[in-house]
C-alpha cells in the first residue's frame, strides 16, 4: 500500500508544481473522436434561392433565420459570395428536414406576434 500511496503523492505534488507554473510535469494526451464531422456544404446562387423559396421566405425572413443580414442573402443569391460557417451548417440542416423552422419554431404568422 505504500506504493500505491507514494504514487497517488507523487501525482499530487506534480499536479501541484503543475498549478504553480511547473509545466515540465506535464503529459497531454490527444484522443481522436470516434467520429468525424462531414465538411461545409459548398451552396451556388442557384442553391441558396430554391432551399429559401422551398420554404415560402424572402431574403428578408431567411435571412433572419440564418442571423446574416438580408444584403448578404442578396450576395449569395447574386452569386458574390457563398455562404461560410455557421450559415452552410444550417441551410445544410433546412435543406434536409423541409419542418426544421416549425420544429423549432424559428418562424411565427404575422397573426401571432
């Protein structure tokens, strides 16, 4: 047992020089996930404005879902620029499930607000 007590102190104190400042102690383990997230769509002009009117939006509302501004909608939709980040993600995740805004009630009738 005193073995095992020395190693669990020795542990301690490292952890403790650790703390101070002392990396020298230090061992960094790097694990691989057991998954690997699929990379950003790339979306054309073409894309971007059939995935927004699939879902009854102007560049207005759609680009209130997205958190992007309606100028940028209007620049990808004009081909200017693409959409990066975030922004692919979720046009990726509205172009596969068509009751993503409802799910999440993202969307609401004029009526109702």
């Amino acid at each position: 047992m005193s073995e095992q007590f020395d190693s669990v102190m020795e542990g301690l104190n490292d952890l403790m020089e650790y703390a101070k400042g002392d990396k020298s102690k230090a061992r960094l383990r790097v694990r691989e996930a057991p998954f690997r997230v699929k990379s950003l769509k790339q979306y054309t002009k073409d894309d971007i404005k059939k995935i927004r009117t699939n879902f009854n939006l102007s560049q207005r509302l759609f680009a209130d879902v997205l958190g992007v501004s309606s100028k940028t909608v209007e620049a990808w939709e004009s081909g200017i620029n693409t959409p990066a980040g975030s922004s692919s993600r979720i046009i990726e995740l509205l172009e596969k499930d068509s009751q993503l805004l409802e799910h999440y009630d993202l969307v609401a009738d004029a009526q109702s607000t």
